[in-house]
C-alpha cells in the first residue's frame, strides 16, 4: 500500500475499533485507538512479514501484543489485513465469538500466543528471538507493550535477559500515551525516563512519533536490517484515543464503551478526518 492508503485504513480501523466496543459494551478503546497507527505501519507498510494464506509459515515475522487489552486495535488490523472476514468483528466479547477480551492463540489466525497478562508479553518475544536465532533463522520479532504495563518488574527481567542474550532480531514498540486505567503513569508508578533506563539496560532506543506512519515504517525497516548485537526499543510517543476528540487524553476511556450516541459522534469525528 501507499502511505494515503494506509492512513485511510488506519481511519477505518479506528472506527471499527469504536463499532466494536460500541456493540460488546465493554472493552478498552483508548489504548486501541492510541496504537492503530503503529499497527497500521507494521501490517500495512511492508515492516512486518506475514501471510493470511499461511499465517504459520516459516518465514514470517512475529508479532506479540504485549498491551493484550488493545485486542480491539489488533484484531480490526488482522481482519483489515486479510486474516478473517471483517464482518466477525462486530462479534467482539460475544459467547461463541473467536474475538475474546485478549487475543486467544486457540482460536484466531495471526495470533501467535495469547497475551493480556500484563509484564509477560516482552518475555514470550525474547523466548521467541532467543529460539529462533538458535535455530539459525533471522526473522524478526516485534513487541508492542503499554507505558503504563512498563512498572511491571518482569518487563525489566525480559530487558536484562534480551541484552545479555544480543538479540538483535527483537524490536520492542512502547505505546508512550502517559495513561492507564487509574490515571496519569507518572502518578500511578513512575517509570521515569524509559530512553536512558533502556540505555542503561544495554538497548539500542529510538524514538518516533507514533502517529506518523511514514517515520515509523521508515524506523522500523530500518532497524530490522540493523544488526549491533543488542535489542532495539522504539519509543512510540502517541496520544490515548487519538482520532475522537473527546476521548483523547483522558484516563476515563481507558475501558470503558462508547454508547450510541458517543458512537454516532465520534464516528462523524472521523469521517470528518477523512476529506483533510
């Protein structure tokens, strides 16, 4: 795709995301909408190798959703992206549905494990890089983990055992939004200054604005050829339920749903976008 194209799928992936948390009544639209466009770079901007043919074949890439309660943005991006049909999205949260509250390796295409236990997602990808580079293999592994998941002490584990292990075919994505479900992350457990701590850790960082999609899948093309010897970290500075302006910045749509009305409006919001 070209870059017009994968914002207007962006856009269209944002108002999924609402539709679908609209009609579950329940889920977690802010930390979605924050990461669409992250998710929209890997998938759509030729970064991430992948096959909805053959979403198992030995070639891929792999993708872990740290953030597991951003299912929303993930799986309106795999549907969008040709993993299964886009009209089961609506099905979100729904008895019977494949698209459970966190991503379910079980039952769904594209899924490579299921996350959502907060802190553990940088582990499974470190396992996963760790794996394949015995295995002689050089495809990539992407984790994408929430800023506010960082004040888990196993992130930090999965951190000292990434550099000590070189795993240079590991790119880590954090969704720098500065919220969670109880508020600001400097007021809720500090992080502090995650730039020089992954320094410090032995990472290569970079940072980006995580909603311009030319800079990311420039960034992350690029580090998927870089070859130092450590991990790379991308700082992905992005703002929470970014598209809706009345949901953007603010704590409270961290999981809570849309009723139809908020729907209809930030739906209009968005289409609205569309003709700037």
């Amino acid at each position: 795709m070209d870059l017009p194209e994968i914002k207007h799928e962006a856009n269209e992936i944002r108002k999924d995301i609402l539709r679908m948390i609209e009609k579950a009544g329940s889920g977690h639209p802010g930390g979605s909408l924050s990461c669409t466009d992250i998710l929209s770079a890997l998938y759509f901007g030729n970064v991430l190798v992948h096959d909805p043919k053959n979403p198992k074949f030995d070639g891929r890439d792999y993708f872990f959703l740290a953030k597991g309660h951003a299912a929303p943005a993930f799986y309106a991006t795999l549907a969008h992206a040709g993993f299964f049909p886009q009209e089961e999205l609506l099905t979100l949260r729904q008895m019977g549905s494949r698209l459970q509250g966190h991503p379910d390796s079980n039952l769904l295409e594209g899924v490579e494990v299921c996350t959502g236990s907060l802190g553990q997602g940088l582990s499974i990808a470190c396992g996963t890089a760790c794996g394949l580079r015995i295995a002689g293999k050089d495809n990539a592994v992407f984790a994408l983990l929430g800023d506010g998941e960082c004040g888990e002490g196993q992130v930090w584990e999965a951190a000292t055992f990434a550099a000590h292990q070189k795993l240079e075919n590991l790119i880590a994505i954090i969704d720098v939004n500065g919220l969670q479900i109880d508020g600001p992350c400097s007021e809720v457990c500090d992080s502090g200054d995650f730039a020089s701590k992954f320094t410090s850790f032995g990472w290569d960082v970079s940072t980006v604005d995580g909603h311009d999609i030319a800079a990311m899948i420039k960034l992350f093309s690029r580090l998927k050829q870089t070859k130092k010897g450590v991990p790379h970290v991308v700082l992905a500075h992005t703002v929470k339920g970014k598209g809706v302006s009345f949901m953007e910045n603010q704590a409270s749509w961290h999981g809570k749903a849309p009723d139809e009305k908020q729907l209809a409006a930030a739906l209009e919001e968005l289409v609205a976008k569309e003709a700037i």
